[in-house]
C-alpha cells in the first residue's frame, strides 16, 4: 500500500518527535541544537511539513544520521565510463560503416 505525502510526514514527524522525548528533549532545546526555530520542529514534529535543510538539521542534532544515510545511497555512476561506453560506440559505429560500404576487388 502507498502511503500519502502527508501519512509520510506524520509518521516523520511522530519518529522525529519521539527520539526528541527519548533524548529528554524540549522542542526549544533541539531548536537551540539544530540552529532552527522552534515552530520549524513543531511543523516537521506534527508532520506539516518541513525544508530538507531543517530535516536535516534536526535529525543530525538528534545524533540520527544514519537516517540520513538510509535517505542517499552512494551513486553508482562514473563519468568516465560513460564516456568511454560512448567513445566504443562511435568507433564500432564508424568502423561498421567503413566496411559495409568498401567496394569487393575484382
């Protein structure tokens, strides 16, 4: 089943809310903490939403980073290869092309 953006945010929020009570936490001190305002962590507590930079900035202060790890895998892609995939494909391109047009010698 897929939750709405909002069912998201509550749950969020109420994950969020419950580390701040577990660390002994009042929603001005995790402000104070994550340098953002109080009413920034009543919306991101009561899933109205939040900035990725205030999300951010809570879940570090709340020491849960490995939430954040969870969030951005390590790409997988190299430039480089790319480019070299590209390059071969020319080549094979350009090499086909050559031969399908020589002429066959008497």
């Amino acid at each position: 089943m897929t939750m709405t953006t909002e069912q998201l945010e509550g749950d969020l929020g109420a994950s969020v809310r419950a580390l701040r009570a577990s660390a002994g936490l009042t929603r001005a001190q995790l402000a104070r903490r994550a340098n953002v305002s109080e009413g920034a962590v009543k919306n991101l507590e009561l899933g109205y939403g939040a900035n990725v930079t205030t999300l951010v900035r809570v879940v570090h202060a709340l020491g849960a980073d490995e939430w954040l790890t969870a969030l951005t895998p390590v790409p997988q892609f190299d430039p480089f290869a790319v480019f070299e995939h590209a390059a071969a494909e020319r080549a094979g391109a350009s090499g086909t092309r050559g031969r399908r047009h020589q002429r066959a010698e008497p």
